[in-house]
C-alpha cells in the first residue's frame, strides 16, 4: 500500500484537486484501469475517522459504549457504507445519463478528456465501479476535513443561535458541499468517455440558494449537522 501517495492526494485535493484526478489519468495509460486498486487512502482516512470520532466522543459523550458507538457510526456507516451507496448511485447513473450517444443531450461527444486524449480501447468507454467507489471516497475527505475537523474546533463559536453563528455554521456547511461538488465533477470530468459533466456542478447554485434561505431564516446547520452525526448516540 502506498501510503506516500494517499497522503500526496490527501493534501492536493484541499488546495488542487484536479492535480489528483490527473494522476489517476496517468495511471490509466499505464494499467488501463481508472480503478485505483491501492486500499491505502481508505484505509487512512479511515483510521482519521477513528481519531476524530474520539476526539468528538470525549468531548461530548465520553462513556465507553457511546466512543464505540460513535467510532462505528463514522467509519463504517458515513464513510464506508455511505460511499458504496454513494458509488452505486454514480455507477448507475452517470454513465447511463452522461455517457455517449445519450438521447436528448445536446452536442457531440467530447473526443479529449481534461488532461489529454482519451483512450480509443475498447474498453475506454466503460464507467467502472472502482473508479466511482475512489470519486466517492475523495469526495467523502473534503466533507471530513470542514464537518468532522474545522467544524469540530469552530464548535464553540458556531453552537449559537445569534446572527454571526449562524452565518459562520451555515458558510461552513456550504463550503463542504461545494467542495464536494467539485471533487465529484473533477473526478468524472477526467474520463473523456463522458460528456455534459459540468451537469455535475448543479447542486452549487442549489447549495448557493438554501445557504441564503436557511441564513435569513436563522436556520443554524449545525445543530442538525451535528445531530446526524451523532444520531443513535447520547450526548451528555
């Protein structure tokens, strides 16, 4: 397992992410796979996970059965279960609705891909589960790093109900979210199989739209964030 190069993209998706997926595309010319079979950075974001929900435990249900409840509740159920789903709904959907020969999307099929020519093998036009299960956990990192980190040190200021919390929770969830978009439509735009992937990037101007509307109706994000992360777990 090459931990090196999971802490590599670790670090490149917070401040360049499309250097990641480039790399992936790299990899393709050399193995013909998108997959990334390497278990290294699930199993490092994972062991994160198990560190952060200490940190959350300890903080605020500090009782043995509740930090194992809690360590399970992150790794198995938000990330790992959360991602396969995730990655099943991409699997089904993308390809189906963005790959060529669509009816009713307009233009031709994009022949480049975003960071070359795209691959003329038969099998070049194929979306892989793999391949949608590593978008999903990359995709999954950025919303760890601003819900389950920033959002962890900022808890003092954020859990109000005053102007200024709100404004600062709800921001904070929308940048995970747009973020998360983008991760997902960089990852996606890389397969040059794929067209109107900028189709991807739809939920921003979404996200966009419900941070105005929960901002002026004084709707603090992250009293039902913070709930859903600890659904099932007594918070003293």
């Amino acid at each position: 397992m090459d931990f090196e190069t999971a802490v590599w993209e670790m670090t490149q998706l917070l401040i360049a992410p499309k250097k990641v997926f480039k790399s992936i595309y790299y990899q393709k010319q050399t193995r013909n796979s998108w997959h990334r079979p390497d278990p290294a950075f699930t199993y490092l974001l994972s062991f994160f996970l198990l560190l952060t929900s200490l940190a959350w435990s300890l903080a605020y249900t500090p009782r043995l059965f509740s930090i194992l409840r809690l360590a399970f509740t992150f790794v198995f159920v938000h990330f790992l279960l959360g991602s396969l789903a995730l990655s099943l709904i991409f699997y089904m959907l993308v390809g189906r609705l963005l790959g060529p020969g669509v009816a009713g999307l307009p233009g031709r099929r994009r022949q480049p891909g975003l960071f070359g020519p795209s691959s003329q093998t038969p099998t070049a036009d194929a979306l892989e589960f793999g391949y949608c299960f590593d978008v999903s956990i990359r995709g999954f990192y950025t919303i760890w790093v601003w819900l389950y980190v920033v959002q962890y040190v900022l808890m003092p200021v954020l859990d109000h109900s005053n102007r200024g919390s709100v404004v600062l929770a709800n921001s904070l969830y929308l940048i995970a979210g747009c973020y998360w978009a983008l991760v997902v439509f960089l990852g996606f735009n890389g397969l040059g199989f794929l067209h109107h992937t900028q189709l991807l990037l739809v939920p921003v101007p979404l996200f966009v739209v419900l941070w105005v509307g929960f901002c002026i109706g004084g709707v603090n994000l992250e009293r039902w964030g913070v709930g859903w992360m600890f659904w099932g777990v007594t918070v003293k």
